[in-house]
C-alpha cells in the first residue's frame, strides 16, 4: 500500500513509523510481567519505563499535532518524568493496548501534516527552540533507540530475541 503525505518530508518518517509500530509489539511479546521492573543490578531503564516512555512520547506527538488524548499511565510519564524507583508500573499489557489506540491516530496525524505546521518553531525550553518538524524527527530516532534497549533486555533476561516481521 502506497502512503501519500501531504508534505514529502514526512514519507519516510511514516515508513519508519510503520516499522516501529511492529517492532515495538515484538519487541515486547512474551516478557512477563514479572521481568518488567528488573534491572539487573544496574540504573538503567527497565522495561516498564521504557515502554510507557515510548507510549507517552506517541500521545504527545499526536497531541502537538491535533488530537486530544492521554495513556492510561499519564501522570506517571508527563513533563518527560523519568523513572521512579518507588513505582510499580502498568502492565505491559496496558501499554501495548494504549499503543494501539494511539498509534493509528498518529499515523494519520503525521500523513497530514503540511509544511507550515512542520517548519513552525516553539519553544522547547527556556532558549531553545525548534521546528515541530525537527520534534518528530528526534522523536522518530529516539523510539527507534528504546525499542532497540527492550530488545536488548529481551536477551539480557534470557529471552529470545526481537522478531523483525
């Protein structure tokens, strides 16, 4: 199937979302939420961040672009919250069902998109400002990154690893 954007810079940000949308789910198939919060005696990430995190960067995109939506886990992962030790996060379940009601909300967001909405600046913190154009692309990269880090943890807990289909 043929993806049309409304601006060319968009294609292959979509391509690549399409990608990462299925990597994502296999990337997070059969861990068990029992492993979801290890570390492994290190300050990395755990899975359960990891996940929300890439949840709740969609429902932020796709909200800077039009829509009006939350993750069911919000308040854990709002304002760019990094983990917290203390928390016991959503079921990778949760997360993967919150993915899927984003994800073709955001999808249709980016395929419309027009140039003058990617080439606006904002603010992104006191003396730093960019393009919502450069947001997503960043965005883009950064999503690629944690899945490749649960993909990782998949083999560091023991499990096979992330399926590429």
């Amino acid at each position: 199937m043929e993806t049309k954007t409304v601006s060319n810079r968009m294609f292959s940000i979509v391509v690549l979302y399409d990608m990462q949308t299925t990597f994502f789910a296999n990337a997070i198939e059969g861990l068990s939420d029992e492993d979801r919060h290890k570390r492994l005696n290190t300050k990395a990430n755990h899975v359960a961040w990891l996940t929300g995190s890439l949840v709740e960067q969609r429902y932020e995109i796709a909200n800077i672009l039009g829509a009006d939506l939350k993750q069911s886990a919000h308040e854990l992962f709002k304002d760019n919250k990094g983990i917290q030790d203390d928390v016991v996060y959503p079921s990778l379940t949760e997360f993967k069902k919150d993915w899927e009601n984003i994800t073709p909300v955001l999808r249709e967001a980016l395929i419309s998109a027009d140039d003058k909405k990617l080439d606006e600046s904002f603010e992104m913190m006191p003396g730093m400002s960019m393009t919502y154009y450069d947001l997503i692309s960043f965005c883009s990269y950064r999503e690629a990154n944690c899945i490749g880090q649960i993909a990782l943890w998949r083999r560091l807990l023991g499990y096979p690893g992330m399926k590429y289909n």
